[in-house]
C-alpha cells in the first residue's frame, strides 16, 4: 500500500510503501521522517474514505491517506 503522510507543523510531506497498516508502522515513519518527538502518537482512520489522522496525544499533527 501506498501511504501519503503529511504533518502541519513543519509542513513535511512524503510517500511510502507499507505492507501492514498498524501504529507501530507508521509511529516510525512520522517519527524518523517527520522529526516528530512525541512518543504519544495516536493514529485514526476511515476506512470509507481511505484517510486518516495523525494524533499527538489528542491534538491534530497531521494526516495520513492510503492508496
């Protein structure tokens, strides 16, 4: 799967292919690619629409979209 991750606080965007759509999987990549320190990340998403939200704690970082 192709995964779109885009974070607002330093407005850094990036593609990547993942085989398994879990937290663990895209905590590192928003932690390694988006030079993010929180190690409290929450992951939400839609399966209607294929998107989701990245969390830190309950506050918005970023969003994510599967295609």
């Amino acid at each position: 799967m192709n995964i779109c991750f885009h974070l607002l606080q330093n407005k850094t965007s990036w593609k990547a292919v993942i085989h398994q759509l879990n937290s663990d999987n895209f905590a590192r990549h928003v932690l390694h690619h988006g030079g993010v320190n929180g190690l409290a990340l929450n992951f939400s998403y839609c399966e209607q629409t294929a998107t989701g939200k990245i969390l830190d704690k309950s506050t918005p970082i970023g969003h994510f979209s599967v295609r």
